[in-house]
C-alpha cells in the first residue's frame, strides 16, 4: 500500500478539546505521535461542537473523540487503538 492509500483508509478522527484539558492535549500528542491525522474542534468557541458533545454525553467534558462512527469518553489508549484498527 503507497502513502496515498494509506491516507485515503484512514478514518475521520475528531477530538473535541477544551484549551485547559490536559487530557486533550495527550491525546493530540498521541494522535500526532502515531502519525493519524485529526480535526481539534474547540467547544469554548466551537458552538456546533459544544452542541455534539452535549448531545453525545450530556455534559460539557473533554476531551471527547470521534474516530469513524466510534466516539469516546476521554483519553483511553486502548479504546483508541481498537476505534483505529476497526476503521481501518
């Protein structure tokens, strides 16, 4: 498989942050480390973003993370690898 297969494979990951969540900037950290690609939505100043958070768990917490259909609750390595490997 070339770099552009690769790319095209990998799954739409999300990760909706809050500037102040430690977590958030782990999992970025994570992400980026691991070479996949994702979208920050701030939901201090990302309306629609806050509007998905609060619909997908009802409160305003971060970080949640969307990989493909799959969304979790906070930074959680090995539900982020299984997300990862079943979108793939």
């Amino acid at each position: 498989m070339n770099k552009d297969e690769s790319i095209k494979t990998q799954p739409k990951v999300t990760v909706f942050s809050s500037p102040t969540c430690g977590f958030c900037h782990m999992a970025m950290d994570y992400f980026d480390d691991k070479g996949v690609k994702y979208t920050e939505r701030d939901i201090t100043v990302d309306e629609d973003g806050l509007h998905f958070v609060l619909d997908k768990v009802g409160q305003a917490v971060t970080p949640i993370i969307t990989i493909g259909e799959t969304v979790i609750v906070g930074f959680d390595r090995p539900k982020i690898d299984e997300a990862l490997a079943a979108a793939k």
